[in-house]
C-alpha cells in the first residue's frame, strides 16, 4: 500500500468504522456500504483501498499480530518458566475486546486469514532471533513456535482451550520456553 498520507488517512478512518461496527455486530453483518458511510468515504474509494471486507478487517487487526510479534520477543536473558513476560499477559488482556473479531479472522487451529498473518509474521521474527543468536534447528524450531502461539491463541478464542488471559498467557509461555530448549544439540540430522 502506498505511503501517502491521505490514503492512509482514509485507510485509519476504515479501519475505525469496521472496528465501531463490529463492536455492535458480527462480521458477517457488516456491509461496504455502511462502513464506507461510517468513514465518510465513498463505496469506490473503500476499493481503491482493500479488495473486500476481508482485506480491510486483518488489515485493521494487524496491530494484534504485531503485538503479538512483540509480547512474544520482549524478554531478554533466560526466561523465567512460571512468569509470562508482562507483555504477553497485556496482549493477552487485551483481545476480549475485540475477541468475536478476531474469531472471524482466525478459525480453530490457527487457520484463516488473520492465522497466516500471525504465523508468518511470528515465523519470520523467531527465524532471525534464532539465527542471530546461532540456535541449532532455527527454521523448524520458528515453524513449531509460530505453528503453537497461532494455533493455541485461536482454540482459546474459540472456546476450545479454556482459561483466563492471564492463565493462558503463562501457558503458552511455558510451551514456547519449552520449544526453544529442546535439545537439539543431541540430534545427528542437523
């Protein structure tokens, strides 16, 4: 997308309208016309900017994944295993408040636009964090983090995993410590 600060102007104004509107109704309740309405913008400007209601909705969830991204890597040293870093609890706490969002965007097991985002972006980061720090196995050991945080993340929503934000923040934290620490230095396939 381009960097004009119009565009991204009304790029904002569509995400807030789409985020007011499901505040009040599901997704699939939402229609261009409303939003483009809500935003103050014509249907053929909503266009010019994201191809569907789809498009617009993970774009203006796409903080979720960087948060996420971030609350993941905002620890430095050895983690401690029965704390979650503050960062992921807050992440955590804080997507009930757009929780019927997010379970549109993101099916059980991770799937799903919202899921390929996440996946990709949480993918990316843990690849480079291991690789910078010369960690054995790092492009399987990104996949299986990546693979986790999205999939765990999204049966939570669901209703599938069950516990409060900050009972399940500390949960995954301890599955991710653990895939980290495997120890690969034992394995002759390397």
């Amino acid at each position: 997308m381009t960097s004009d600060p119009r565009a991204e102007r009304t790029r904002a104004k569509l995400r807030r309208a789409l985020l007011d509107e499901c505040a009040q109704r599901p997704l699939s309740e939402v229609s261009v016309a409303s939003l483009a309405r809500a935003a103050g913008v014509g249907r053929a400007t909503f266009y010019l900017h994201y191809a569907d209601l789809e498009a617009l909705a993970v774009d203006a969830c796409a903080d979720v994944v960087r948060d996420a991204v971030d609350a993941l890597h905002a620890w430095r040293g050895r983690p401690d295993l029965r704390s979650a870093p503050a960062a992921l609890l807050g992440f955590f706490a804080g997507l009930p408040a757009h929780a019927p969002l997010y379970r549109a965007l993101l099916t059980p097991g991770g799937g799903g636009p919202l899921g390929r985002v996440l996946h990709q972006g949480l993918r990316a980061r843990s690849l480079t964090e291991r690789e910078l720090a010369g960690a054995p196995q790092a492009p399987l050991v990104a996949s299986a983090v990546a693979a986790t945080f999205a999939g765990v993340l999204a049966d939570w929503l669901h209703g599938l995993v069950t516990g409060t934000p900050e009972e399940i923040a500390h949960k995954v934290w301890r599955l991710l410590v653990a895939l980290h620490a495997t120890p690969w230095e034992n394995d002759s396939t390397r």
